[in-house]
C-alpha cells in the first residue's frame, strides 16, 4: 500500500516535472531598429512581465533597421520593429517578410537647425541628415523639404548618412550637417543644446507607415501561437503606455531607455510617446501605399511601384483580434 502511494507521488512529480518543462518561455530574438519612444511598449512589456504571461522570452535587441532586416531574412532574428520601407526592400528582393502591426502612421518629426538658419530659403547648399537610405528619417526628410518647396538637387542640398538618432545629434552639434529632422521624444534636447525647430513635419499629418512588427510569412505559418502571443503582448504593453495612471512607470521606463534626466524632456518624451502609439495599432494600407509611393518617386526603390500595401503587410492577425474584442479589452 505505502509504495503504491509512493509510487503515486513520484508519478505526480514527475508529471509535474513534465508540464513545468512544457511550460518554459519561449526565447526568441526581436529587434528594434530605432532607439526612439516607438520601441517603448516592447520595453514596458519586458519590464512589467507582459511577455512572460503570455510564456515568452524574447531578448530585445537594438540592431539598426537596415542590418536588423537582413538578419531577419538570414533567418537570425525572427522579430523585428521596422518600417514598412524595409519590408519592401525584402519583399521586393525575393523575401517573404510582413507587417503585422503598426506602432507609428504618420511622420511625426522635427526639423531642427544651427543658429543662423531662419527659413527654408537658407537651407540651399547646406548639408542635411537622414539617417539610414531608405528608412523612415530619410522618407520624412524628403517629404519635409517638399513641404517647404526644397528640391535637394536643384538646390544643392546635400543629404548625408549620418545613422541612428544619437550618431545624428553628435553630427549636428559638432558640425557635420546643418540640419535634421528627429522624432518629438528627442527634440527637445536638441532644441535645449540651442538648434532651433524650423518645421513641424508632423502638421502635415501625411500618412505613412513607420514601424511595426515584422516576421516572415514562414515563421507566422510554422508558429502561429506565438506570433498571437507577442502581438498581444506587445498591444497590452502599447495600452499600458497609453493608460494615465501608469504614468510614472512609463516616465521612469522613458528615463533608463532613452536616458532623459531633465523633468522637462521627460514630460516631453512622454507626451509625445502617448500620444502617437495607436490606440489600435494595426498597419495602416494608406499609410503604406504612401511609403511605396515615396520610395518610387525619390528613386529609393523603384521596384516598389509593382506592390500593393496587402504585399508588405497581414492584416489577418489584427481582424482576428479586433473580432474577438481584444483590442476593447486591453483598455478597460
């Protein structure tokens, strides 16, 4: 009788064992391809366990969007945040990569410039920064010249690599251009190092799709529970953002991630964060259908042309949860 029981126990332990194997956190690489506010409901969902409920692990790792997407397509990396432009470089060179959320539908940027530049007119012959080639920088430096009737050509302005936002600050106050465009979070810190804001691109209200999560068609195929799951995850770390009375652990997220300090840049960078996450972050088509546009026009990618928005992003994920009420839930 005893070791019938004990036989039991060590039977229940075992399978205790078994389902607590089953039960570990999926690990995966996801990338962020900006260190910007977009990249802040992946960090919240990190810091207040959202991930983990839902058994994921994933290491977020900052690789900049160009590099990060051809990891991605290596098979290295199996989430990334990118701009829908980057997916249609991949799409359009064969890849099969897809946008299954949205983080950012418009091109909310400043530009700021060196004392001494007062208007457009004499931005002609200066140099500009915009980033990576084909990135979101680049395509709202190109719409923001339009904007303000510049044509880099015709007008001599010379439009310079210069990287992620902090090598593109460093450019600025050192020298090495004139001028660029940065997203609201971080303009406060150049206008406060004495680099006025000459334009609010984001008046503008031109729609575009910047980044989203990103994964092949094959993984989403092979994987699909955890691909439901990190979108979920990363939908309820973008509320827990977008909720008031979480307000200073989002400040305090802000502060270590985008190392603010100052109580201004962080009532700044918050408001800003906030309000440009969407409350339903789902790919915008217009948005997209603007980047291959865009991307066509300035010769960026002239493949682009042949794409329809439904090429570079799935919307069957978002449906799916929009019919299931889970978008309505994660606000109540």
């Amino acid at each position: 009788m005893k070791r019938r029981w004990l036989a039991a126990i060590f039977s229940c332990w075992l399978c205790a064992g078994a389902a607590h194997a089953a039960e570990a956190p999926v690990k995966f690489l996801l990338a962020y391809g900006a260190i910007g506010g977009n990249a802040m409901p992946l960090w919240i969902a990190k810091e207040q366990g959202i991930f983990r409920r839902y058994n994921l692990d994933p290491q977020l790792i900052y690789i900049i969007a160009g590099r990060a997407m051809q990891s991605m397509i290596a098979g290295d990396i199996q989430f990334g945040l990118l701009g829908a432009s980057h997916v249609t470089n991949a799409v359009t060179a064969g890849g099969d990569m897809t946008m299954l959320l949205g983080m950012e539908d418009k091109l909310n940027y400043f530009l700021n410039v060196r004392p001494g530049i007062k208007s457009a007119e004499d931005l002609k012959g200066k140099k500009v920064g915009i980033g990576t080639p084909s990135g979101s920088l680049a395509m709202a430096t190109y719409v923001g010249l339009d904007q303000l009737g510049l044509v880099p050509r015709r007008d001599r302005i010379a439009l310079l690599n210069t990287g992620s936002t902090p090598e593109r600050m460093s450019s600025l106050f050192a020298g090495g251009i004139d001028a660029a465009f940065f997203n609201p979070e971080v303009e406060q810190v150049v206008l406060q190092q004495g680099f006025p804001m000459l334009f609010d691109l984001g008046k503008a209200n031109v729609p575009y799709q910047a980044s989203g999560l990103v994964t092949s068609r094959k993984y989403m195929r092979s994987n699909p529970l955890i691909v439901e799951n990190l979108a979920k995850a990363v939908i309820e770390g973008a509320a827990f953002v977008q909720n008031p009375a979480n307000k200073k652990t989002v400040v305090d997220s802000i502060a270590r991630n985008l190392r603010l300090d100052r109580p201004d840049r962080l009532e700044s960078a918050y408001r800003a964060i906030a309000d440009t996450v969407p409350r339903k972050p789902c790919p915008n088509l217009a948005g997209i259908a603007s980047v291959l546009k865009l991307m066509t026009q300035h010769g960026i990618n002239p493949k682009a042309a042949e794409l329809k928005p439904e090429d570079i992003a799935d919307m069957s994920l978002c449906k799916k949860l929009d019919d299931t009420g889970f978008f309505n839930r994660v606000h109540q």
